[in-house]
C-alpha cells in the first residue's frame, strides 16, 4: 500500500455536525484532501499546540507527551491506516531504544500529538480514494470541492464516511429518491446501533 504524507490544512467547525470541528488533512504533494471530524475537546488539544500557546496546566496530551519524554519514547510518525464504518483508526510509531512498536489511538489524539512531536502524519492512497476531497484548482486560489468517488458508489454504502451518508441523504431526499433515503438511512441506523 502507498503512503501518503499529509499536513493539516485547516480546522474549523464541522458543517456536518454541530458542535463539533473538522481538521482537513491535505496530501503534501497533490490535491486531496481529508476531512476529519473531531470533537471540540480535540479540536482545541491541536489548535492550542498549532499557535504554540502553552496553557498553565498541562492538557491531557501534554501530559502523555511528558510521559513518554521522560521514559525516552519518541514519537517516530502517525499513520491514519483504515476507515471502517466511517470511522478513521490511526497508530502511533515510537521508538525506545532502537526498537519500533505502535499504539493504537483515536485519529484526532493522533494528530494531536503529531503536532506536539512535530512528526509527519501519513494515511494509505485507499483512505483518500474513498473519503478524501479534490480541490479544484482556478486562478487565485480554489474555488470548489468534490468528492472523490472511486470506491464510492452508490450501490454500497458501507465505506462512506457518517458525514458524506449525512450530506448524501440530504441531497437524495431533495431529490424525492425516497428509495436511495431509505437505503441511506439503514445504513446510518445499522452503525448508530453498532455504537
């Protein structure tokens, strides 16, 4: 699998989701991009170490940053390595002594210490294949974002992202496709009781 070296592009509230945030990871060498959404607790544990400010106590990721300073673990890199359900899963790769293992993590915990390490960040090409956005490119700047569609078809559902389901039935039901709603729907149902 290639892996692809991301930076954050972005943070900012979710259009989604309310009262939540999305950090937008984008390929350090093309176009795509990732839409992550975050809770506000994650979003501020980024964007606190993203300006450099430094709270009077030690937020909880400053604290697992302590920890590992002190037993001498550095945190190597982050890969963002599967969408399931909609949901991103990341690891963290440290090293201690010459020797490399990882920790399982909530991708926004994953970039959260990623800044804080100032490490590189990766995801696989079938992550941004199925939940990465295309900026299309015009003078001064960007005007448009689409959604890259290449596993994403309408006849299976099941590796959409929660956010790009929601947007999807949005526009179905504008449609009066009551039968691609419904489709929709249970699919958004099935992973609401998974939980």
């Amino acid at each position: 699998m290639r892996r692809i070296e991301l930076e954050i592009v972005a943070l900012s509230h979710s259009m989604t989701q309310s009262h939540n945030y999305a950090v937008v990871l984008g390929e350090k060498r093309g176009k795509r991009r990732l839409p992550i959404v975050i809770g506000s607790f994650e979003a501020q544990a980024i964007a606190v170490a993203l300006e450099q400010m430094t709270p009077n106590r030690p937020l909880t990721h400053d604290l697992f940053k302590n920890a590992l300073d002190t037993f001498q673990v550095k945190l190597k890199e982050v890969i963002i390595n599967n969408l399931l359900d909609g949901i991103f899963y990341a690891r963290l790769v440290c090293m201690k002594d010459g020797e490399l293992f990882e920790i399982d993590s909530r991708t926004s915990d994953a970039i959260a210490m990623a800044v804080r390490f100032d490490c590189p960040i990766f995801t696989y090409d079938f992550i941004l294949e199925a939940a990465g956005v295309v900026l299309d490119e015009q003078e001064g700047g960007y005007s448009s974002v689409s959604v890259t569609t290449p596993t994403l078809d309408d006849s299976s559902y099941e590796n959409w992202p929660v956010d790009l389901l929601k947007n999807r039935l949005q526009e179905v039901l504008d449609a009066e496709d009551y039968e691609t709603a419904a489709r929709i729907r249970d699919e958004l149902k099935r992973r609401e009781a998974k939980g």
